[in-house]
C-alpha cells in the first residue's frame, strides 16, 4: 500500500510539472496584456518572450516524462491563444496600429483569429501531419516576430509608440503565414544531436555566445528567418518541381525526334 501511495504521488508530480510551465507561459501573456494597457511595450515583448520559452519546456517536459494528456494539450493550446495571440496582437495594436482606425484592429483581430485557426487545426491533425513539420506557421514563431520586432526598435533607440503602415502588413503577412498549408520545420527530429552530441554542444555554446552579445538583433534575425523558411522552402521546391517538368517534357522530345 505504501509503494501504491509513492507511485501515486510521483505520478501527480509528473503530471503537475508540465502544466506548471504551461500556467507559467499564461501568466507571461496576461502579464504582456497589462504591460501593454500600460504603454510598457518592451516590457509586454519580454514577457511573450519568456512564454515562447516557456512553452517550448513544458512540451518537453511531457514527452520525456511520458506525461502526455489530451487535458495538458488543451489546457496548453487555450494559453497559447492568450499567450501567442491575444497578447501580441494588444501589443502591436496600442504600440503601432492604434493610430490607424479601424484597420488597425482588423488587422490585429486578424492575427488573434488566424492564431486560433492555427491551434484548432494542429489539434485536430495530430498524428496525421509528420511531427518533423509544421502545417503553417506555429502561433508562437508568429508572436515571436512581433515580440523580436517591439524590442529591435528600442535597442535601435526608438521611443514610444510607432505607427507604421509596413507593420500592419507584417501583422497581415505573418497571420497568413499561420493559417497557410505552408510547411516549417518543427524541430522535434533532432536526430544530428545523438549522431554528434559533440559538434551539436559546441554549435549551441556557439549559438547562445551569439545571442548574448547581441540579443535583441539576433532573438529578431532567428524569429523573422525563421518565419521566411516556409515561403522560400515552397519556392524552392515549386521550381524544382518545374525545372524537373520541363527536363522530362525535353527528354521525351529528343526521343521522339526522328534520326
């Protein structure tokens, strides 16, 4: 009875700890919905950052403690609405498209739907879409370049707030982006990492040497980057695609071509 009642308690512990972080990532997005109201809009992106974190833990955490649950996958989906959606989409409307009406909260209403869309449809495609991509862009890269983006301005000295026709569009681009059949590399396949733990530590010391020195340019290079593989993939692979077309069409041309 006594190893049932410490089999019980460490079960609960496993449990518990995922959705911890994941509660951890939701205060950080009511946090960033407040810092927000209040005009603090560095503050807000930090805060967002911090949930991106958070939220990348917890998931980890629930898959090497086999702690899955369809509870911890709703409970972490509705976070990241608030999280990933709602929060950002506050922010960028109070720092930058306020000044523009009612496209201006179109815009940033729109970013908080196509987030929704986005969840909505990962959870009903799990274990149909390969885990080594996403189907669009994940709503917490799309956060992520508004959040890099608020504090790239004030690192470059820009004070308060900052109305901007090409933000609005970002906003509309990267909500596109979210809800699109466009294909981002999820991360989950890590398999170089056990083929060469050496190389991959030295490369991440690497990373977080470059990130440190200068953290608001590169937190900013590796979110917008990150958000473009999926176009440029797509772009890649069209022309690939047609490239491979034609050389067929022309081999089949020269065979029928009489000698």
């Amino acid at each position: 009875m006594k190893n049932d009642g410490r089999t019980t308690r460490k079960n609960l512990v496993v449990y518990v700890i995922p959705n911890l972080f994941t509660t951890a990532n939701l205060f950080c997005g009511f946090y960033s919905i407040l810092a927000s109201m209040k005009g603090l809009y560095e503050i807000a992106a930090i805060a967002i950052m911090i949930a991106v974190v958070l939220d990348g833990l917890d998931g980890r955490i629930a898959r090497i403690t086999h702690a899955t649950s369809r509870f911890g996958g709703e409970y972490d989906s509705l976070c990241d609405l608030v999280s990933f959606g709602v929060a950002p989409a506050i922010m960028i409307y109070n720092w930058s498209l306020f000044s523009f009406g009612k496209w201006g909260w179109v815009s940033a209403f729109l970013f908080v739907v196509c987030g929704a869309l986005r969840l909505a449809r990962f959870n009903v495609q799990i274990g149909i879409i390969k885990s080594k991509v996403f189907n669009g862009l994940p709503i917490p890269g799309g956060a992520s370049v508004l959040a890099t983006f608020v504090l790239l301005f004030y690192y470059l000295g820009g004070e308060g707030r900052y109305p901007s026709i090409p933000i609005m569009m970002i906003v509309i681009v990267i909500a596109i982006f979210m809800v699109s059949s466009i294909k981002y590399y999820s991360f989950k396949d890590l398999n170089y990492f056990s083929r060469k733990p050496f190389m991959s530590f030295v490369a991440i010391v690497l990373i977080l040497a470059i990130v440190a020195a200068e953290p608001q340019i590169m937190l900013f290079t590796f979110a917008f980057g990150y958000s473009l593989t999926g176009p440029v993939y797509a772009l890649f692979k069209s022309f690939g695609k047609k490239a491979k077309l034609v050389k067929t069409e022309h081999d089949l041309q020269s065979q029928n071509k009489p000698f």
